[in-house]
C-alpha cells in the first residue's frame, strides 16, 4: 500500500481547520482539485473571489502544531484517505475529515452496539445499563456511547476491560475531561479501550457539536440500544440517525409514569426492537447476521474520486481540467427554484452522471449560486 504523504496529512488537516470549511465542503474541495495540497494552494484564490466566505486559512504550521500537540497527549491524527482511517466512518456521505483517537484502534474492528441513554437517569436505569455492558462486552462486542453522564457512563463502566472493551465518541478535544467528574474514567477508557473525536485538542464541548457525535456513534456500530430517554433528547436523535444510516434501533421499555422512558416506549411505538436483556441483542444481531466480524478494512480505499496518487499527484489524466462544462451548470441553474430539490431528481432532468452533477454543484455552491438543505437537497440561492 502507498504511503500517506506528510506532507499532504498536513495540508488535509489545515484545509479541515480553515474557517467556513465543514466536511462536505471539504470533501468537494478535495475532489474538484484532486489532493488536499492542491485544495489547500486554492483556498488565498476562492476566498479573494468571495467562493468562500469566511476566509482564515489555517496554515501548514497550524497542522504541524496540531500533531505535535497529539503526539504530547498520547494521541493521534487521522485523516480522511489515510491507512487506518475506520471503515465504518468512511462509507459515511461526509466522513470527518480529521479524527483525533486516544488508545487502541483496533478495538473498532470488533462489532459494536451502542448503549446511550438519559443523562439524569435513574439508579435502575444506571445499573441495568451497566449489567447490559459487561454482558455485551463479555460476548466480544465492543460497546460505544459518549462519555455523558447517567446511561453513558454506565454502559462505559460495564464494558472497561471487558473482552470486548468500550469505546467513548466526544463532543469536545480529546484533551478536555467532559463532564469533569468523569476525569478518571476518561483515563481509564484510554488506558483500556479508546477514546475518539473530531473536534480540535483544546475545544470546549458545544451543542451544537452533539449531533455530528452522535451520528459518529451511530455510525461505528451495529445497533443503537436506547435505555432511558426523555421525549426530546439526544439520544433519541441518536436512534433516529441510526435508522438513517441503516443500523438496529433497540429500546428497553419502562413505565409510562417515569418521562425517562417516554422516549423509549416512543421508539417502541415507530418500530424500534423492544429488549430487555444482553441476550435479546445478541440474539437479533445473530438473526441480522451482525455478529459476523467485520473483514478488515482501508480507508484508504474509499478515498474521494480523483482523490492523490501515491506519487503525491492528483489522480485521473495528467493535466485534465477538473471543472465541468458551462452548459451543464447552466442546466442545472435553470432546474432550479427557491424551493429546494432532490439532488438525485437533477441527475434525472439534467440526464447526467451523478459525478458530474455533483461537480458542477459544487462549483455553483462556491460561487454562491445555490444552498444545500438537509436530505441531499438543494435551491437557488435568493437575490
């Protein structure tokens, strides 16, 4: 396998840390100029032409820091395209471009369920969800949640140093204990299992950083297991974002006299597999087939289209001008209105590949000619 280059690690990490720049941006960045050095070299040039707003550029010895400050902490950087990068992230619609990982990858290798739940959850919820833990961790499966309080903590403590272990997605820097009393379990899952986030070292957890945590637990395992939960809570928007994605939805019922299980018997309602026991888990994974090990994999593999050669070159035909035709952009703003519309619906009328829609929307996107909503979907920009 071709080796990373340095130096294009550093350019991927500076692009993801420049203002204005999410990760779907940056993954079109990446394909419309074949390497994140390319994209990086870009930047000065879109935002003096106002394609990019919000225009600090971070820099190369920004991302150097970045690492060094890793390597001080016992941690290290992934980026998106880079051997280990986990699978189960990459074949995400807008993988985070950088991770941040403390402890022991390979733990991810394993199956996962994740277990989330209240944060101010019963003492009953509390123990159930650790008994859960320690059963599924027991059994080899590698049992996910994000270190809050309540349900989080307790499926973390169930599954520490168990066979299969435990894994904590953050919200905030991986150098940051949060919430603070959980300091020493935080050192624990490092020392046993393996802590992970996409948010900067130093930064502070904030709201609306939860979702993408989320999504990022949902995304690394199996199933989502939800043990208590109030009608609007995050661990709800996990279930839902698990559904998305394709994963099992398990909720363990509980009284309609308690709002901490509201949530819960809701899921139940719309679908979501009742359990009440380590062994009704396995037993549906079983039946999925979900707890066949997963063969290895390489990020690597599902680097973006045209994404860097191993001569550090971007990939496709020496010197091919990586924008699409005028005619198809002008197709495409014509299709569009102020409401917003299927990308997939575009790709029909316009009667192109998908590859070359997306490529013309991106460059629209940069030029301010059209927003993206939520579900795939975009609209003229107005005025």
């Amino acid at each position: 396998m071709a080796q990373f280059g340095p130096e294009e690690k550093l350019a991927r990490i500076a692009l993801a840390r420049s203002s204005g720049i999410g990760p779907v941006l940056w993954s079109r960045l990446l394909r419309r100029f074949g390497s994140g050095r390319a994209a990086h070299r870009a930047l000065p040039g879109l935002v003096a032409r106002g394609e990019i707003r919000d225009g600090r550029i971070a820099s190369l010895a920004e991302a150097e820091r970045e690492i060094a400050a890793a390597e001080r902490l016992g941690a290290r950087i992934l980026v998106f395209g880079e051997p280990g990068y986990p699978a189960r992230l990459a074949h995400l619609s807008d993988p985070p471009p950088v991770l941040r990982l403390r402890g022991d990858p390979v733990v991810l290798e394993a199956p996962a369920v994740a277990l989330v739940g209240a944060r101010n959850a019963s003492a009953n919820g509390r123990a159930f969800a650790r008994t859960m833990a320690r059963e599924l961790a027991d059994a080899g499966l590698l049992v996910v949640s994000g270190l809050a309080r309540g349900i989080d903590t307790a499926a973390h403590e169930g599954a520490l140093g168990r066979p299969g272990g435990t894994a904590a997605v953050l919200a905030c820097g991986l150098d940051i204990a949060y919430p603070p009393e959980n300091a020493a379990l935080t050192e624990a899952i490092a020392a046993a299992g393996l802590l992970l986030s996409e948010r900067p070292f130093g930064e502070p957890p904030r709201a609306k950083h939860f979702p993408r945590r989320n999504r990022l637990i949902a995304a690394l395992s199996l199933a989502v297991v939800v043990v208590e939960a109030a009608e609007r809570s995050g661990s709800l928007m996990t279930a839902r974002l698990a559904a998305e994605l394709g994963r099992e939805v398990m909720a363990v019922p509980g009284t309609p006299l308690d709002p901490r299980h509201r949530g819960t018997n809701r899921l139940l309602r719309e679908g979501a597999a009742l359990v009440q026991s380590a062994a009704e888990v396995l037993e549906l994974l079983d039946g999925l087939g979900g707890m066949r090990r997963p063969s290895p994999a390489v990020a690597a593999a599902t680097v973006p289209p045209s994404a860097e050669r191993a001569d550090g070159r971007p990939g496709g035909a020496a010197g091919k001008d990586p924008s699409v035709s005028p005619r198809l952009r002008e197709r495409l703003e014509s299709c569009l209105a102020p409401e917003p519309l299927a990308v997939d619906e575009l790709v029909r009328q316009c009667q192109a590949s998908a590859a070359d829609v997306q490529e013309a929307l991106l460059e629209l996107e940069l030029a301010g000619r059209i927003t993206r909503h939520p579900g795939n979907r975009v609209s003229r920009t107005a005025g």
